[in-house]
C-alpha cells in the first residue's frame, strides 16, 4: 500500500486536505506535456491512460488506484493522456 509504514500524523494531514474531483466521461484529467499539483485517487470509475487522440489506449486504471505521483515527485510533464 503507498502509504504503508508511514507516521499516522504524515497520513492525517494528507486526509484533511483531500478535495473531491469528478470528472465526466473523455475528460482530460491530465494532458500531454502538462504536469500536475494532484496526486488522484480513483474511486469510482476507471481513468484511460492513452494518447492524445484516444486512438491508442496504453492502460485503464481501476477503482482503488492512485495516478500522477511521480509527475510531482521528479517534476516531470506526462507523455500520456490520462482521461
């Protein structure tokens, strides 16, 4: 689990900062060449990781994953679509 081993105050400070976010079906979460602030947690749903166009799907994130951590931890701009 990702936060597994961590102090429970570190885990209590990042839950009263959680914001909920829904977003519609085909809407760009995370666009290509763009970074993020977020790190997303799905609930409900699932989040396609795929190409700009959508014409090639590389992954589908499921209920209970998490996505764009290391967008924010190496600073990086994402080479995919997340929608």
């Amino acid at each position: 689990m990702f936060f597994e081993g961590t102090e429970e105050a570190f885990i209590d400070e990042i839950v009263i900062n959680l914001v909920p976010r829904t977003f519609s079906k085909d809407t760009d979460i995370i666009k290509i060449d763009h970074g993020t602030k977020y790190v997303y947690f799905v609930l409900k749903g699932k989040v396609t990781v795929c190409s700009q166009d959508a014409v090639e799907k590389y992954l589908v994130l499921d209920h209970n994953t998490y996505f764009g951590e290391h967008l924010i931890f190496f600073n990086l701009k994402s080479s995919n679509a997340f929608r």
